[in-house]
C-alpha cells in the first residue's frame, strides 16, 4: 500500500512539473516571438555573404586559422 500511495505522489508531481514547463516553454516562445518578428528578407544570398564574411574573418591571409593567433 505504501509503495502505491508513493508512485501515485510522484505521477502527480511529474504531471504538475510537465505542466509548468510547457506553461514557461509556452509564455517564453510568445515573448521571443513578440520581441523577434520573422525576418520578410533574411535571404540565402544574405547568409551566404555572413558566411563568407565571418569565414574571412577567421582566415587569416598568411593560412593561419585564427586572427592573432600564433
């Protein structure tokens, strides 16, 4: 009888911290949402130049791999 009186307080305390996670998961997307509105023109050709941009930054002209680094 204990042990079924236990796993039933555990059920119950893992279904209420389920729960409380979607709820947080669920406030804390519409926040970002709210605060980072889809990008209309975030465009292939536009990552492709921030790619290749922070690639040049990270390739040094003398084939070393990092700026500064030696």
């Amino acid at each position: 009888p204990q042990q079924t009186d236990l796993s039933g307080h555990f059920q119950r305390q893992t279904t209420r911290l389920l729960e409380h996670l979607n709820h947080v998961q669920d406030i804390w997307s519409q926040d970002y949402q709210a605060h980072h509105p889809p990008q209309q023109s975030a465009s292939d050709d536009e990552m492709d130049r921030e790619i290749d941009a922070t690639f040049d930054y990270c390739t040094a002209p003398d084939g070393s791999s990092a700026p500064g680094g030696q």
